[in-house]
C-alpha cells in the first residue's frame, strides 16, 4: 500500500519482480480506517473475510501465529458471520454528507472519494470542511495534504502533513512521508531506501 502515487511504486515492482497485487491508496483510505501510525504492517483476513491478527512486519513470533490459525478446523472458521464491506459509491457519501453537514467523518469519507475519482478542487473543499468541524483530527490535515501532493504541490502538501504529524506526534507513518518528500534521495534512489539513515532519523525525531 502506498500513498504517493503508481509512478512511485511502479518501478519497485518491476526491480523486484512483485507479483503480488499492490494497492496504491492515495487517498489513504486504508490507513484511516485502520488508524494506522506505523509501516510496515501485517494482516491476516480469514476465508470468510473476518481480520484475525494484526501485527508489525513479518516475524518469528507473527508467523507462529499465523500457523496457529491456520490449524483451526475449517468448519470453524466458515460457522463465523462475516461484517460487510461495502464501499459506498461516491453519490451515497453525496448524499450522506449533505444530510449530515456537521458529521467530520462523513465529509472526510467524501473528500476521499472525490480524490480518488480526481475531483481535486472539492476534496479540499471537503477537507476544509472536516478540519472546521474536527480541528485535532490528524487524519484531516494528512488527507488534505494527499490530496495537494496529487496535483504536484509539494510545499503545500508538506505544510498540511506538518500540521498532522504535530497533531498526532506518535504517527511514524505521517513523518515518513514528511521525510520522503523532504529526502526523495533516502528513498527513491538508485539504491533504494536507506535503511540506516531512516533508523537515525527516528532516533533523532524521538528525541
């Protein structure tokens, strides 16, 4: 999952031969739902569509708990009730937010979807909306700030992803997209991320 874009994430897929399928969320859509802070993040969803652990990156100990789950019988697992999913279509969050005017994460749902649809001018305007009604929310200045980085204004997006990381200091997934646009050299470079300069990076910050 990445936020920046399919013209960032495009060239490490090729260069390490992914053949997976990788979701570029723009919007961050995904992050916000699960109020994520952090990257890299592990889930496991069931057969039935039900999230079963929630873990870091890979590891020994997340691994051991993945074949836990994976030795539970399979008529188990199927008698469990599955939530619905479904995205509304951006003429239901329309509608949603017109009949909530006051709701922030109704309109935050909006300008979501606007982005991903490339309605630019009036994700901000939804944005906008969201931070008069909900001015500490993080993920409001963090959204705001995607939806400017899509249009290539960099500065301004840098200022929103400021606003969010001091709102929320504990999120290191704001901060790295603060360092990436700060530093594209540290992460998109020939080499690709460096790895030791983003350890002290979050030493330096955590102090």
């Amino acid at each position: 999952m990445d936020v920046q874009g399919r013209e960032v994430v495009a060239p490490w897929i090729k260069k390490y031969g992914v053949s997976f399928p990788v979701a570029v969320d723009t919007a961050d859509v995904f992050g916000a739902a699960f109020g994520l802070k952090a990257i890299p993040v592990s889930f496991l969803v069931d057969e039935v569509g039900i999230i079963r652990l929630q873990g870091g990156g890979p590891s020994k100990e997340f691994l051991e708990q993945v074949e836990e789950v994976l030795r539970e019988p399979v008529s188990a697992v199927r008698g469990q009730t599955r939530e619905s999913a479904t995205a509304l279509s951006l003429d239901e969050l329309r509608a949603r937010a017109s009949r909530h005017p006051s709701d922030a994460e109704a309109r935050l749902a909006l300008a979501q979807a606007l982005e991903r649809a490339g309605d630019y001018a009036a994700a901000l305007a939804e944005c906008d909306s969201a931070a008069r009604l909900r001015p500490r929310d993080a993920t409001i200045p963090f959204t705001h700030g995607l939806v400017l980085l899509r249009q290539g204004k960099t500065n301004a997006a840098l200022a929103q992803f400021t606003i969010a990381r001091d709102l929320d200091a504990g999120n290191w997934r704001i901060r790295k997209q603060i360092w990436a646009l700060e530093n594209p050299d540290k992460f998109y470079g020939a080499e690709g991320i460096d790895w030791g300069w983003q350890k002290e990076q979050i030493a330096r910050e955590k102090q």
